[in-house]
C-alpha cells in the first residue's frame, strides 16, 4: 500500500461546540442555512460536514473543507465575524458552549488518499 498526497492538500477547518442535546437538529439547520450555504460560493471552498456524537449528547463537530489553507486564511474575516454573530442570535448563546479549534491549536488536518 502506498500513501499518496493530494497536492495542494485540502486544509479542514474544525469546529466544536455543545449545544442542547434536544436543540442540536435546529443548531445544524442554522448553520447549514447561515454558514455552510454561504461559503458555498465562495472560491476555495470544497463542502462541509456535520458530526453529531452519539456518545457525548449535544456535542456537534463541524469540518469545513478549503482548496489549502491559504483559501481558508484569506477568508474574510468581518463577514467571519457577522456569520457568527448572526448564528448566536438566531440560536441563542444560552443554547450553545464553544468547545475548541482544533485547526487552531494542537490539530493540523490534511487530506490525504490511500494508492
């Protein structure tokens, strides 16, 4: 088996919150209608995927998936900033904890294909 990497790489993006287990339906509506429709159009972007746990009630991880990290860090970042805003109001930030960056902390993901 070899391992084979996809040049430029795709650079993902993770997200994780905690949101009220019997609200999490609602928070993914909102953040595919607010969030991930929007980026859609925007040149970079690849897709995005939810992760609801079953094992950890409430807990959402979201991976957003860019061309490279370059597209990801040329994002805009006060439209960033409104999208999120705009997240927390319709949902309401008693409803949801932010939990982590993983992309940026401790984690670098890179997708990578098996030959």
């Amino acid at each position: 088996m070899e391992l084979r990497v996809n040049e430029p790489g795709l650079f993902i993006e993770e997200l994780v919150f905690q949101i009220r287990p019997e609200l999490v339906k609602r928070y993914v509506e909102l953040e595919y209608e607010i969030m991930a429709k929007e980026l859609a159009g925007l040149d970079g972007f690849c897709g995005w995927q939810i992760w609801v746990s079953e094992t950890n009630p409430g807990r959402v991880t979201s991976l957003y998936f860019w061309k490279d990290h370059a597209s990801y860090r040329n994002l805009d970042q006060e439209w960033l900033s409104g999208k999120k805003d705009e997240i927390t109001r319709a949902f309401g930030a008693e409803n949801m904890t932010f939990v982590r960056a993983g992309h940026e902390t401790d984690q670098r993901y890179q997708m990578r294909s098996l030959a």
